[in-house]
C-alpha cells in the first residue's frame, strides 16, 4: 500500500474533490448536491484530525468520526468494496498532499 499506488487510486477522486483534493463545489452538479470534501491534510477544514480507522469507516460504512452520514454523490458503493492495501495506499497518498484550505482547487 505506497503513496504511489495511492495516487494512482485518487485520480477517481478528481472529479469531485478537485485537482488539488480540497473539495468545495462541485463543477456542474445540481444546486442541491453538497460540496465536495476537503480530502488534504488540512487540520481544520480536511482529514488533519482524522486517523486511519476514520478513514476507513468513512469509506466503508459512510459515517464521519462525529457519526454524521456521507451523502450521494459519495460513491460508496465502490468505496466499500475496496480492499485494505487500497485504503491503506489512498490514506498514505494523502497524507503527503499540503494541507489546503476547503474549496482550494
């Protein structure tokens, strides 16, 4: 589970969560979609205070550290069936991202 192979995985991630993974808006989505989250690890507005096991149950289970759901367009039907070495390489990936402030694209 490298950086690398991280990297390679959040590619998927662009779309939404931008070019530079701080989230915001998401270009060309309905009014009532939510904003995109900042994936960087950015301490007050991103994954800084979050652990590995956060993470994980965000991607697996949909639920953020303080229990509140992640909504559509999150797809976590494929998040969910990703393995431990692909969470594993997407966490390390970005956790080598500078930390950006929400909505930095």
């Amino acid at each position: 589970p490298t950086a690398a192979y991280g990297s390679y995985l959040a590619r998927g991630c662009v779309g939404c969560h931008g070019a530079a993974y701080a989230g915001g808006p998401i270009a060309g989505a309905p009014p009532g979609w939510p904003a995109a989250a900042n994936l960087t690890p950015n301490a007050e507005s991103g994954l800084g205070r979050w652990t590995y096991d956060d993470f994980v149950r965000a991607l697996r289970e949909g639920r953020r550290p303080d229990g509140s759901r992640i909504r559509p367009p999150m797809p976590l039907a494929a998040t969910r069936a990703m393995t431990d070495v692909e969470l594993a390489a997407l966490w390390a990936y970005l956790r080598t991202l500078p930390a950006r402030p929400a909505g930095a694209r």
